[in-house]
C-alpha cells in the first residue's frame, strides 16, 4: 500500500472521530441547562405538577436526565398517563395485570401485554424503571411458573396449558434454548394474542 493511501486511510479515520466526538459532546451539552432552555421549563412544569403528561420523545429525555422514573410493576394509571403514546385503555390494562400479578421484567414484556411492537415503546424504555420486589405479598396471586424450568408436571396445573402444549413448550425450550421474555415464548410458540394474554398471568421468566 503507498504512503499516500495510507495517509488518506488514516486521515479520514482521524476524521470520522472526530465528527464522532463532536456529536457526542453536543448530545452531552444538549442537557446542559445552561445550554438547553427547554429543560428548565420542563423542571418547573414538573415540580409544579408531579403528575405533568410528557409531550414528546425529546421530554421523556429531558425528564429521565432529571431523575423522572415510572416503576412499571407499581404504577398507577396516572403514572402511566404521564407517558406520551398510551392510551386509558391500555394504562387501565397493566395496572390491572401488575394487580393480579403479572410482573414485567422488560419493555418486551409491556409490548407482548398491549399486543403492539415493541418499537412503538422503545423510547419510552430510558425512563423507565423494571423493579421486582420479592417480598411483596403473595396470598391470592394465581399460581405461576418459570417456563425455562418448569417441568411437565408444573406446567399441566396452569390454565390454558394442555398436554401438546407443555410438550412443545419443553421440546422447543430444549431445541432452541431458554426463552428470553413473553414476547419470545409467543413467537417460538406459535401463539395466538388471545392465548398470551391469558398465559401472561401464570408465567414468569
């Protein structure tokens, strides 16, 4: 290789970073707040209204790089109200999942729950906050299983789960490995939202 290309190579490397570095300091500065007017209103709007609805993409930023976080497993439905995209319906929804029971362990979760795609939630994920809290109470709850271990037996006490499909679930756990979240079981699975939606309850991953 000559020299020259080699400097050229090397030049347009050495440029590459440093538009790269240039990018990254400006995204850092763009939650300065003497740079960035808009995050000082937004924290007087929120220490104002602590139940403020977010606008935007570029105020659930704003609010996370303020220390704004909704605890998915907790939440209420003015929590959930809060967030830009979802609707009543769907809020009254995971608040009446997380009151049975059902845990969410990631945005993948939420998605398999509200039956939509998890990229229409993808944003929303920088602010929120996926705890599980082991000693909460447990009397009630209806009865749940891992399936990555779950033996036949365990399986066939859950509703809505039959022999063919605790066999399949166990075949396919042991062909293609552990499953990775709710909306990785329906999709390896074959199963219909309908089906999900009522296992959803009984699983835990």
């Amino acid at each position: 290789m000559s020299s020259n290309k080699s400097v050229a190579i090397f030049s347009n490397k050495f440029r590459d970073l440093h538009i790269y570095l240039d990018w990254h300091c400006m995204n850092q500065n763009w939650l300065s707040f003497g740079i960035n007017p808009r995050l000082k209103r937004l924290r007087h709007k929120l220490s104002s209204d602590p139940y403020y609805r977010l606008q935007s993409e570029e105020e659930i930023l704003m609010a996370a790089h303020l220390g704004v976080r909704i605890d998915v497993n907790r939440a209420a439905v003015d929590d959930w109200l809060r967030l830009p995209g979802l609707s009543i319906h769907q809020a009254r929804n995971l608040v009446e999942l997380s009151r049975v029971g059902v845990r969410f362990y990631c945005i993948e979760d939420m998605a398999a729950a509200l039956s939509i795609s998890v990229h229409r939630l993808k944003y929303l994920e920088v602010i929120l906050n996926f705890s599980y809290y082991e000693d909460e109470d447990t009397e009630g709850l209806v009865y749940v299983v891992d399936p990555n271990t779950a033996t036949l037996e365990s399986l066939l006490q859950v509703p809505y789960i039959n022999f063919e499909l605790a066999q399949a679930l166990i075949d396919n756990r042991f062909t293609n490995g552990l499953y990775q979240n709710l909306a990785d079981f329906q999709q390896r699975l074959n199963l219909s939202s309908d089906v999900i939606a009522k296992l959803m309850y009984h699983l835990r991953f």
